[in-house]
C-alpha cells in the first residue's frame, strides 16, 4: 500500500507542493505543501502550506487549507476525482479529512514516523470507513525531508547565535524540532 512510484506527472505536482512548502518555511513555518489536482483536467484546485504559526492555530495544517481551496473551486464538499500532493505524511486529522473530503489518492514525499498516520504511525486508509483512498509513499522523498532538514538545522543555528533574544515564533518550532528529534 505505501509503495514508491516515481512517474514525471507526479513529480511535476510534488515539486509544485515543495514550492509551496519552501514558501511556509520564508515566513518562519515548518515547511509543508500541499497541491490537489483534478484528474479529468490535470488541473490543480486546491493549494495550501503550513501556516500554524501565523494563524495561531493546530489546524492550519497544509492539507486542510488545500481541501479548503479545492471544495471551494469545486463547489461542494465532495472532491471528486481528485489527488492529493502532499510533502510530508499525513498526520491523523489530515487523514481524517482526507477520508471525509472523498479524494482517489493521496501522494506524499517524505515519512513522518512520529505522527504520520497513512504508513508510519498506523494506516488509516487500511480501516474500514466509508471510503478509502490509496496512497503512495516516498515521492521526492530526498527533496522533502531535505527540506525539512535545512529548516531545523536553521532554527538551531539562529538559537545557538542569538540564545534569548530570538522571537517567540522561532522558539516555538524549535521546541517541536526537538519534540521531533530532528
Ligand atoms: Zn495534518
């Protein structure tokens, strides 16, 4: 179920969500993207990046703002015939909504083994709700978890430099970046 499959269509989406991802990170926030594309069309419908900082919120999570978009362009809450692009595994209430939203498939790049709930943590998508949608695993895998890399790497150089006086924002994912282990 959470097999790798690397075709160019899939690549071309999954940088565009690694766009969307490093433009989290330019404004302070742990960088994940996410794209929703419309599979009769090959169009993207829904765009959306991590923005929990900036909304003061847990669920201002990449795949939720994309669902968002989408259900909007589309005009209903069902988004049919369509497919997920995300940079970093679902977490569970991505997942969730995933389920609740309709969508085919769901393609993520890199694993997250502390909350990932579509292969790492459990397989939600593996559970007998009223829709299950298939999902592959490990697509840019490197570009993905590169990015997320950097961005801690970051976060700990800029607190080692500036020790106290960094803003609070910063300090806040460096605490998950440690909570994460990176
Ligand atoms: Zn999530």
């Amino acid at each position: 179920m959470c097999c790798n499959i690397n075709n160019d269509l899939d690549k071309c989406y999954m940088e565009r969500a690694l766009e969307l991802a490093e433009y989290a990170a330019s404004l302070g926030e742990v960088p994940v993207g996410a794209v929703i594309v419309h599979k009769p069309t090959g169009n993207i419908i829904g765009e959306g990046w991590n923005k929990r900082e900036s909304d003061k919120s847990p669920l201002a999570h990449a795949e939720l703002m994309a669902i968002e978009n989408a259900s909007k362009k589309l005009g209903g809450w069902r988004i049919v015939d369509s497919e997920m692009y995300v940079t970093l595994e679902p977490c569970p209430m991505c997942a969730g909504a995933i389920i609740h939203s309709k969508l085919d498939r769901v393609i993520f790049g890199a694993y997250d083994k502390k909350s990932g709930s579509v292969c790492s943590v459990q397989k939600m998508f593996a559970f007998p709700y009223n829709h299950k949608p298939e999902v592959a695993g490990g697509v840019m895998e490197e570009q993905c978890s590169t990015l997320l890399k950097v961005f801690f790497k970051e976060l700990r150089r800029k607190k080692k430099e500036n020790g106290l006086h960094w803003d609070k924002s910063m300090s806040m994912a460096f605490k998950r970046a440690s909570e994460n282990g990176d």
